[in-house]
C-alpha cells in the first residue's frame, strides 16, 4: 500500500516527465554564467513575477538569507514574524553570517503583521540602536494567504518609512493560486522575493529568488560566499521549468483536498480542527501530547506519516489524492473509536 506524507509538501517526488526533462537538460558551469538551463530558468522567473533580475539557489533557506544579506549590512535589523521561517526555521543564518538583528512580532490572526504593531518597532536613528533596515512577509502563512490589499499597504508603509520590503514566498503560488491572480500580481509591492520549486510545484531541489537587479546582483556574489554556487546545475533548474509549467494550476487541487480533509476530520468526536478561511493547503489539529503520539504511531502501522507535537501541521500536495484523503480520515475516525 502506498504510503501517504501529510508531513510537508516538500516530500513531493518529481514525476516521470519531470525527471526525463532533467536527464535532457543542457548544461554549464553557472558559476561563470554559462549553464543555459539556468539562465532560462532565471529569465522565465523574471518574465513570470515581471521582476528585474533572479537567481536560482539551493532552498528557500538560502534564497531568504541571500536577500537578508543582499538588504542589509551588519548591525541592521529587519523585522518579521514570531513564527516566520526566516526567523524561526533557518538556524539563525542571518544573525551569524550577516550580523543582522531580527525583531520577531506576533502574527495577526490572518497571517499578517499589524503594521501599527510594526511601526513601534521601527528602531530610532541613535546609536543605542540597530538600524531597522527591511520588513519581512510570509506568503503563505501557516497556509494563510495574506489579504491583498494588506500587501499593497505594506508597500506604501514600507516607502513611508524607507525600508526595503523582502517576502518569503516558499508557497507564493498557493496564494495567487487562492486569488485567483498572477504571481506578478501578488509579488509586486516587493523588493525581493524568494519562490520555492520544491514544495507543492513539485521539483526535487531548489528556489529562485526575484528581485530589483542591484539587490540580485549582491546576492549573487552572497551565493558564491555562502557556498551556493552549484557549477552544472542546469539538470535542476530544469526540474524548475518543468514545475512552473506545468504544476502551478493543479494546487487548486491541493486546496480542495485540504478543505476535504478538514471537513472530514470535524466530523471525528474528540479531534479539534482548524482551518481558517484563508487556509491553502494545511489543516491543523490540536490534540494533548499522549494522544498526538499514539495517533502518530497508530497511523504509521497504516502506511499515514504526520507531524508530531501538541499541534499536528496536515499538509496535502500533488502526491496526495482525493481517495488517499478519504483513507486517512478512516483511519483517524478507527483510532478515535
């Protein structure tokens, strides 16, 4: 029996016609600019968010730390979520590479962060002080699409207060996907924006980070810093091309399969789910420790791998089906009775 990864969707595997295409690819040394998978992957990225520049990277990890340091200098500071991958989730990268100062607030319940809360952070010009530099998003947030007009507010806050404006968009398309816009749309008010492949697009390895081209260009030179020049690479960045060609509609698919999934498991007496109206592709369950385990282990016996902890993350993806779906909400309901 096939096994079902609700973990993350960045268990994904590439799909036949995914990896024919990377064992076709043209390839070069990138470093020296001449890989021409790369440089199609980088100029179609730059066509699709109508930015001025890209650069393929290694994860979002690194894209976001790429335009961390590309922002700012050491002893500045950039401001994000409590919970925001580039400040939880990224080993503190910027602090030890960079010598930047996050300033983490709480999310708003919609994902955003309220910009009045913002605007009390924002450091003086004295010299007790980091220099706040750059406000940071994450789209999506815990699966929360941000509102767009939140994000054209944010740009008008971000000029009013000269800073730099840079979004994690590790799931960027499930969130134009969810407005049913174009991703240029949504990453308009930035600066820099990095957008993961290897999540519910579906490709092995790699994001790419879009931007203005004097912010890509530091971060180019920040890559080959940090060890991120990958030489032939092209036979990844073809798995990219192949992802935003082809599997940016079919997250609506994922959506759908959340929102199966959730009102499956309400229907379960003693599970508590969320799942708000802005949610993508996550459902969230809030259950003690002991019965987190067990359900861990209950499902696992079952060929189901989740989460663990008091709240388990449900994550559905293109290995995911409708059917697979109904079979795990069986399962759930077997254990609870």
């Amino acid at each position: 029996m096939k096994t079902i990864d609700l973990r993350s969707d960045t268990v994904t595997l590439p799909s036949a016609a995914m990896r024919q295409v990377m064992a076709n690819a043209e390839v070069g040394d990138d470093v020296y600019g001449e890989d021409p998978t790369v440089n199609r992957l980088e100029a179609f990225a730059c066509e699709m968010t109508a930015t001025e520049a890209a650069l393929f990277v290694s994860s979002g990890t690194q894209g976001n730390l790429l335009a961390l340091l590309a922002h700012c200098q050491r002893g500045d500071e950039y401001i994000a979520g409590q919970q925001a991958h580039n400040y939880r989730y990224e080993g503190g990268g910027a602090a030890m590479i960079g010598g930047i100062q996050p300033q983490p607030l709480e999310f708003s319940a919609d994902g955003s962060l309220d910009l009045k809360l913002v605007e009390q952070f924002i450091k003086p010009q004295d010299s007790h002080y980091a220099r706040t530099r750059l406000l940071s998003l994450e789209n999506t947030q815990a699966g929360k699409a941000l509102p767009m007009n939140y994000l054209a507010e944010a740009r008008h806050f971000v000029d009013r207060h000269h800073l730099g404006f840079h979004l994690d968009g590790a799931r960027a398309f499930n969130a134009a996907v969810y407005h049913r816009c174009s991703i240029a749309e949504l990453v308009k008010p930035f600066d820099t924006v990095s957008l993961c492949l290897s999540k519910g697009l579906g490709a092995p390895v790699g994001s790419v980070l879009c931007g203005k081209k004097g912010l890509i260009d530091a971060a180019r030179r920040w890559r080959k810093v940090v060890g991120g020049g990958m030489r032939q690479s092209g036979i990844l960045a073809a798995a990219g091309i192949y992802a935003l060609e082809n599997n940016i509609e079919r997250l609506a698919d994922d959506h759908l399969h959340a929102e199966q999934l959730a009102s499956g498991l309400r229907k379960i007496e003693g599970m508590s789910v969320r799942r708000e109206a802005n949610q993508t592709n996550m459902v969230f369950l809030d259950l003690p420790d002991e019965h987190a385990i067990a359900l861990k282990e209950f499902l696992a016996v079952r060929g189901i791998r989740i989460g663990i902890g008091h709240t388990i993350r449900m994550v559905t993806h293109l290995d995911v089906s409708g059917e697979e779906v109904e079979r795990v909400v069986t399962e759930i309901n077997r254990f609870f009775r």
